[in-house]
C-alpha cells in the first residue's frame, strides 16, 4: 500500500520505519528544510527525557542503540531550594531505570537517518501541506500529490491534517492553554566540566513557577523556565533579570555568565493540551488518521508526549497486525489508544503542580527521607 504521512518529526519518522518494515511505500513530507541540515531555532532545541515506553518502541526497530547514543541517564531528580539545599530523588529503587535527557533535534536527525536507510521510503522536505482534496495532497507553491489512499498526520500539535478534519461534522476538538509559557536559558560548561551532577533532571520549584535543566553531551544544560506569562513579561530588562535569578536561583544564576541576554534574545513557547475525536476520517475516498502530537498534544510535565507517539506506533502495528494490514479497520482499531492518551494528557497537568510545588515541600522531603530511610 502506498501511505502518505504528513510531518518528518519523531514520530513520523518512527512510523515511516513500522511501515517500511511491514512492506508499504511511504513518502514522509516536511514543511521545513532538511533539520539535519539547518540545526535548531534559538531558543529552541528542548531537551527530551526518554524513557522506556519510547524505547521499547525503538527496541523493536533495532534503533534504541543507536538512537539514545548520545543519550545521558538520569536516574532520578535534585531539587534546589533557595538556600542552595540539594535533595536528590530517585526514580526508582532499581537504578537501572533512569530517564535519558537527549535533544530532540539530534533524536529526529537519527530517525531521518533510519526512515532514509529503510527500503520503500522516500522524505519530501520543504513540502508544507496546506490542504487535502478529492484524493489529493496540496502543498505551499501550488505542489499538488495525487492518488492519495492512506493519509497519516504526524505534524504535531497544530497539524494541518487534523484541521482539515475539524472541518467535518463529527469531528470533535479542544485546546486548552495553560497561562504559563515556557523559555529556554542554557547553563554552559564550568572550566569545562558539568556545572551540577549529570545524572540527575534538576529542578528548582518555586511555587507559582519552576526551572528544570537537563544535561547536554557537550557538558552544558538546557535550562527551561515554566512561568506563568505575567512573570515571564515582567522581566524586561537585564538588570530585573539578574536581580531575580539571584534572588529565586542563586546557584544557578552564578554558573549562568550569559543569562540576561539568553533571556532577552530567547522565544517563549506556549503549553497546550489538544483533544481531538476521532482520529480518523474518510475524506473523499482517502482515508485520513493521526497520529502523536497532532492526535493528543499534550503538556510536557510527565515527560511522556514524545514517548506516547512512539507508543501510538508501537499500537498502529499492532492493529496492522490485527486486521491483515486494512488500513481502514487498523486506524478504526488504532482508536482504542485515546483512553490512554486521555489519561496521560491528565497525568502530565496533574504533574506540573507536583513539580513546581509538592516535591520541594517540607513535608513531601520529609515522607521521602522515611522512605529512604
Ligand atoms: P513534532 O515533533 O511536532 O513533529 C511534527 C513535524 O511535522 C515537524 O517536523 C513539523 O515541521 C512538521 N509539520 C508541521 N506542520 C506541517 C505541515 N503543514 N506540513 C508538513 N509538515 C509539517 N516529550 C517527551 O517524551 N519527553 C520530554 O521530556 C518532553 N519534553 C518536552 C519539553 C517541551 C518544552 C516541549 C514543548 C515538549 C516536550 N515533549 C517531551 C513533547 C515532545 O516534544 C512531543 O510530544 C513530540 O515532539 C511530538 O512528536 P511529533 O512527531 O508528534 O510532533
């Protein structure tokens, strides 16, 4: 069968590699140049933690090796209280199960590598959907793809697939923004070595408001604020800035020599949760699903929505497997998955409260020093 996705991001890559391997033709079309090629947006790079479920699913590829590579394992969180206090909380009593911190530019860089390797793929870069018609795929500069049977949207939370979908009756929808945003500061090498233990997600929970830092191979972190947008703004001068991260982030602001031009020149990102019923549609004789970001975007607080898309794959498989490769009744099966989605999408809201404020609670490190004790 020839399918069509729409998004070369992780998961579209991911499932270009499910597909090819059980025998379909796959074109993958991407809005953007090569990323391979051009890097990351400033401010931009995010940091991923990858965890079993996402690995599992590249395990079954033959790709986890090489995928996480570069990966660095944090087997549990320290937090950072103001005065400076470090308490670090394992994941897990079994310190083989950590989290991986890696960037998701070079995660989607070897998944392009694997889509690329695989027999049956071919990647259309620079190829931005802006609409699907009667059997046909329309892109930017007038670029119209014919012939279209299977059509998969695996661009992301604001998938152009998904709102073509929208507009039939019966598809129901919902975003909901949080007023937080997120930006991005970095925490450079010191004297060339990690400035805090890279084993560990750090996190300093201030209440309202949190930073988190996850390490980066090349010995720096990636800093990432989650402030509700009025505190974000407030910030608006170098001085203000240094005056607050002295005050709230001492520790880090002296290992932080470019923080008040970071703050300046980096974007704030918006946090938002997508629901979207059903996943797939008949649209003019070509069937239409979705499938990671672009099915259920959801808030990054579990850490989970890169490792939910890889699960999603992992699901379409198997309903491949179940239904002898009918596209049809796969995607219909496929749609099982959004009970768990559903819960996940609540999970990750729920966590954000947990991060910012209970797990720097006296009373939350009181209940963990019994434990551990
Ligand atoms: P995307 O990664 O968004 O990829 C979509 C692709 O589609 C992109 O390449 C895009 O260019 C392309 N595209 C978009 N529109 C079009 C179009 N019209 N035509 C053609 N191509 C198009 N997840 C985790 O598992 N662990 C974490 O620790 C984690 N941390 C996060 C931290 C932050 C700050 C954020 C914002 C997210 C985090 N996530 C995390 C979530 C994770 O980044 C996403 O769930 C994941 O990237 C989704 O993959 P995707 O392939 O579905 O969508």
């Amino acid at each position: 069968m020839e399918v069509s996705i729409v998004g070369a991001g992780l998961v579209g890559c991911l499932l270009a590699c499910f597909l090819a391997r059980r025998g379909h033709e796959v074109t993958l079309y991407e809005r953007r140049p090569d990323p391979r090629l051009s890097g990351a947006e400033r401010g931009r790079s995010i940091n991923l933690a990858i965890s079993e479920r996402g690995i599992d699913a590249l395990r079954r590829l033959g790709l986890a090796e090489e995928a996480l590579s570069d990966a660095i394992p944090m087997p549990g969180r320290m937090m950072h209280a103001v005065d400076g206090t470090l308490t670090f909380q394992s994941y897990s009593s079994d310190q083989r199960h950590a989290i991986n911190s890696i960037s998701r530019g070079a995660l989607n860089g070897k998944l392009l590598d694997a889509a690329e390797a695989s027999d049956g793929v071919r990647v259309r870069f620079g190829h931005r959907l802006t609409g699907i018609g009667d059997g046909t795929l329309e892109f930017e500069g007038g670029i119209v793809e014919k012939g279209q049977q299977v059509v998969i949207g695996a661009d992301g939370a604001y998938s152009a697939v998904r709102a073509r979908l929208q507009q039939m009756p019966g598809t129901d929808f919902s975003q909901e923004y949080l007023d937080y945003g997120y930006k991005e500061l970095t925490i450079p090498p010191k004297l060339g070595e990690f400035a805090f233990d890279p084993g560990a997600l750090h996190i300093w929970p201030r209440g309202r408001s949190m930073m988190i830092a996850l390490p980066n191979p090349d010995r720096s972190f990636t800093c990432t604020l989650f402030w509700p947008h009025d505190a974000l703004a407030a910030l608006d001068t170098p001085e203000k800035v240094r005056a607050h991260f002295g005050k709230e982030y001492p520790d880090a602001a002296e290992v932080m020599p470019h923080l008040a031009s970071d703050y300046a020149g980096n974007p704030v990102g918006h946090l938002v949760t997508m629901r979207c019923d059903p996943w797939y549609r008949t649209l003019n004789g070509t069937l239409v699903g979705l499938i990671g970001d672009a099915a259920h975007a959801i808030v990054p607080f579990y850490g989970q929505g890169a490792n939910c898309g890889f699960q999603d794959c992992v699901e379409l498989d198997r309903c491949l497997d179940e239904t002898g490769d009918d596209f049809a009744r796969a995607l219909e099966l496929f749609q099982r998955r959004k009970a768990d989605t559903d819960v996940i999408a609540r999970l990750a809201l729920d966590n954000f409260v947990e991060m910012r404020d209970k797990v720097g609670s006296r009373a939350f490190l009181a209940q963990k020093r019994v434990e551990h004790a």
